[in-house]
C-alpha cells in the first residue's frame, strides 16, 4: 500500500508557513482590500480565451458580466504564485521536473502514467466547476473566508474535504 | 459599516484592481504565497493526497496556523478601521454540491487552484493538465451561471452569514472561544500526528 508519509515532508514547518499566510491575508486586505484567492483567476483566463474565440458569447454569459475576463491583481497573484514556487523549489533543490508524482507510479504502474494526465484535466474540470458553484477554492473559501467565520466557507471546506477524502480513498485505498 | 468609515475610505483610496500600483501588488503578493506554498510542502501530490487520505496533516495544519493568524490580525485591522471585511455570501445548497465536487475534482487532480499553480512552478508538469481543467471547468460553469443563477444559487441562500450570527453571539465574544478552540485543535493535531 503506498504510504504519502515515506516521501519528502515540508521544508519549512507548516506553522511556521501558516502563520506567514495568516499575516499576508492581513497585507492583500490592507494594501489591496481583497482575501487571498487563486480559483476565479483561472475564469478570468479562461473567459480571456474565450472572448478571442467568441468574444459576443462570452460577453453575453452572466458569470462574465459579473466577473470581466481582464488581467487584474488577481491573475497577476496566480502568475506570481507560479513564480514563488519555482524561486522557493530551485532556492531549496526542490524542482521535480517530473510528468507523473512518485506515489501515482507506485500505485497503479509505470503503465498508467498517461492516465495520471487524463485524472489531471477531468478533475480540474471537476474542481474549476465546483470551486465556481461553492464560490470559492481552498485559498478564497479555506483560508480567507473561513478566517472571517463566514459559515458558507466552513461549511464549503468541510465538503472539499469530505469530496476529497472519498475520491482518494477509492484511487489509493480501496 | 457606513459609506463614510476610514476602512471605506481607505478601501475607495486603493482603486481599481487593474491599475499598475494593484497589479504589481498581486505579483508580489503572489510570489509570496507561491514561495510559501512551496516551502509548506502544499505543492507536492503526496502531501496533498496524504491530506485527504487523513494521512498526512500538513495541508490542515498550515490552513489551521492560517486561520488563526488571519483571523487575530483581520478583526484587529477591521477594529481600527484599517480594513473592509470580504464576507462570501452563504448559499446551502451551491456550498455543499459545489464544495463537494471540488473535493472530487480535488482528489482526481491531487492538487488545488492555488497549489496548483505552485506545484507548476517547482516543476510537477502534470499540474499543465490541471491548469487546463481548471479553465475548461470554469468556462463550462459561466456557460451554465444563468441557470445556476436561477436555480440552486438561490436555493438555502443567506447572504453573509457568520458562526457568530447562527449562534447568537457578538463578534468579540464569539472569537474570544473560537480562537482558543481553534488553537487546542491544531495542538492535538501536532501532538497526535506523524506529520
């Protein structure tokens, strides 16, 4: 059985990396009146996309009414994170340069590598509509709402959590 | 809060997300939390796998430390008028299906939006297939928002909904028990797991 535990842990304690985002939640609200949140830049992109393909469409739809497919501080935050990760990953000998994780080998074969990237694109459709409908991610609903006791984030994390729990149990467990 | 608060004020005074100032800012901001997700351990698949397995605590001890720490230092900025809350609207019905799905999706793709994102950047190639699924499924849902907007968005919706309000209690009183409740789970977490 494949154990997440016999593979490499953090580089920093989690608290230490968790306090550390507690006090930049207070810098985004301070410095730019907006929570940290990843997912709705990934809409923003996608309704950029789809404006160059059908731009009358996409204008027409209500979600973009509402939220205008633009490069804002938001998808500049979702670029930056791409960036932080490497500088903090090359800083640490951390990069992977890998196209399927360790444990996804060692659970279902070196044959299976080619579905590791089909689960990937199904369950970022999966997550991106659900994240939409919950309205919000792990970051927007799981750090920033909840810290501000809004009881749809609470409840929104516990759903992601319990959607996940599931899932992985049938891929690794069952 | 009234129109004329110094955290509306100040919030009036920061503008547009679109300026140059805002988006230099969301950089900056972004190499921030990316370089912490990443040093947390959060952009590696079996850390967040190990998480929803309740294998591996990483992922809710980071959130927790998090919440705690946001938390204190929001309110505290909210009370000097330093800061508007961004209270997300409560929808029953939306916060649980959606919420539920993203769990599924979050188990298929083995990392988040915001981690996601980080794994790319230290070079896990699989999240390309994600941050494509992530754009695919977020156009597929502003194609359905007119009729989700009808339906189940309206279903259980009860605006900015807080713990405090369900319980009845005023803000200050609610967090002087939430706070320290938060702080004894995280300490049984860190006492009680491997990692």
């Amino acid at each position: 059985m494949t154990d997440p535990l016999m593979y490499s842990g953090p580089a920093w304690s989690p608290y230490l990396v968790g306090a550390l985002i507690g006090v930049l939640t207070m810098l985004t609200f301070y410095f730019s009146n907006k929570p940290l949140g990843a997912s709705t830049a990934y809409a923003r992109i996608a309704g950029m996309v789809g404006r160059s393909i059908a731009p009358k469409h996409t204008d027409k739809l209500p979600y973009y009414e509402k939220k205008t497919p633009k490069v804002e501080w938001g998808v500049m935050l979702l670029i930056g994170i791409v960036a932080g990760a490497f500088l903090a990953a090359w800083q640490g000998g951390e990069l992977t340069g890998a196209w399927v994780p360790p444990m996804w080998t060692a659970q279902f074969g070196e044959s299976a590598d080619a579905w590791r990237i089909a689960a990937a694109v199904v369950g970022g459709v999966i997550m991106a509509f659900g994240a939409r409908l919950a309205g919000g991610c792990t970051s927007g609903h799981g750090i920033s709402g909840t810290l501000q006791l809004s009881v749809g984030s609470w409840i929104a994390v516990f759903c992601f959590f319990i959607g996940g729990f599931v899932t992985a149990h049938l891929m690794f467990r069952w | 809060m009234t129109a004329s608060s110094p955290a509306n004020a100040r919030a009036a005074s920061i503008g547009n997300s679109d300026s140059t100032r805002q988006l230099v800012l969301g950089l900056l901001f972004g190499v921030a939390f990316g370089f912490l997700l990443q040093k947390g351990g959060v952009a590696k698949y079996h850390i967040l796998i190990g998480a929803l397995l309740l294998e591996d605590f990483t992922v809710m001890k980071v959130m927790l430390t998090a919440i705690i720490v946001g938390s204190v230092g929001i309110f505290a900025l909210h009370a000097l008028g330093g800061v508007e809350l961004h209270l997300k609207p409560t929808r029953y019905a939306s916060n649980v299906v959606g919420g539920l799905l993203f769990g599924i999706g979050f188990g298929l793709l083995g990392y988040c939006p915001g981690t996601g994102a980080a794994a790319l950047g230290q070079g896990n190639w699989d999240a390309i297939g994600g941050v494509a699924g992530l754009m695919v499924g977020s156009y597929l849902y502003a194609e359905m928002s007119g009729t989700l907007d009808r339906t189940i968005n309206k279903w259980g919706d009860r605006g900015k909904l807080t713990l405090p309000d369900i319980v009845g209690m005023k803000r200050s009183t609610f967090l002087l028990i939430w706070l320290p409740l938060l702080t004894m789970v995280l300490y049984a977490m860190d006492r009680f797991t491997v990692r």
